[in-house]
C-alpha cells in the first residue's frame, strides 16, 4: 500500500511538473473585428456635420439683415455689437471677463446670462468647463463687443449633451459680451504679493 501511495505521488509530481513546462499558447479572440465600426463612426459623424453646416447656413441665407462670417475651424459669426476702436483681442494667458447666453439653433434661449452669470477665463490656460467653440470664439472679440456665434455641435456639447439642458448632438447659438481683458501677467505661486 505504501508503494502504490508512493508511486501515486510520484506520478502526480511529474504531472505537475510537466504542465508548468508545456508552452501556453495564448488564446485567440472568439470573435475577430475589423476596422467596420470604425468607419461607420466617422462616416456618420460627416453625414451629421454637413446636414448641421447646411441648416446654419440656411439660417444664415434667412438671416438678410446680418453679415456672418465663417472661421476655419468651423463656426460662424456676426456682430451684434462692434468695437471699431479697439484692435486688441484676446492672447495667450490673458485674463477675460465676459457674458453669455446660450440658445438652440433657431434662436430659442436655453440658459440665459443672468443663470449663466459673469465669467473670467484665463485664455489657453485654464481648466474651465469651456465648449470649444466658446474657448475660440473669445479670442476673435474686441472689448465692449457682442457677437452672436453659430456653432455646429462639434463645437458646442457634442454627442454628450450638457445636463438636462442640451441634448447630444446639438448645435447652438451663443451670444457673448466681451466685457474686459486683462493682460498683465498672472502671478505664479513662486512670486511674491
């Protein structure tokens, strides 16, 4: 009995042992994948960024008693207020105060600026919850200046949304009063008062 325990144990060793020798293969994936999604993706992002670009510019061709006008990074614009007399506009690390609203597409107001409230942002630097379009939009105003901006939803809240507020997908106007800039340079923490 103790050679048959003897020769079990020694048989189980050597199982053991030449499992943890044996090569593991790596296990494929049960489904493969290809790039499909992908492109469904982005193909559907253009199908929605033209029809968005063709309603704003319809918007626009209604709209005779403005002139707007288009940036290249794909939004477009027009005064409701305009300073002639300033050429300063908003650079790099500089410190704004402004205004905004923002509406649908047609005009119908979403958050006005009173719920909004004054805003300061410090140009390309701060972490604060800006849409994009907002973020670029500043940096084209003149003190004292009012515009209206068109943005496509890629611009503005995207596929996401914002709260209960702005569904996905949804482009938005937004009008913004540029009330001061302040160009001094920030104080760093290393710098005294």
């Amino acid at each position: 009995m103790i050679r048959y325990s003897y020769f079990l144990g020694l048989f189980c060793s050597f199982a053991i042992l030449a499992s943890c020798i044996q090569q593991t293969e790596p296990r494929r994936p049960v489904e493969q994948k290809s790039g499909s999604f992908l492109k469904e993706s982005i193909e559907k992002n253009r199908a929605l960024n033209k029809e968005e670009e063709a309603f704003i510019k319809e918007i626009i061709k209604n709209d005779s008693l403005n002139e707007y006008y288009q940036t290249k990074s794909g939004f477009w614009y027009t005064y409701v207020t305009k300073n002639s007399e300033s050429s300063e506009v908003p650079e790099y690390s500089d410190r704004v105060s402004f205004e905004y609203s923002l509406s649908d597409i047609l005009g119908n107001e979403i958050l006005s600026k009173e719920a909004i409230g004054k805003q300061v942002y410090l140009v390309d630097q701060s972490n604060q919850d800006l849409i994009s379009g907002i973020r670029e939009g500043l940096k084209l105003m003149h003190v004292g200046e009012t515009v209206k901006f068109l943005f496509p939803s890629y611009k503005a809240y995207g596929y996401y949304g914002y709260e209960n507020y702005i569904g996905p997908n949804t482009p938005l106007q937004c009008i913004i009063t540029l009330n001061s800039i302040d160009k001094s340079k920030p104080k760093t923490d290393y710098e005294e008062n």
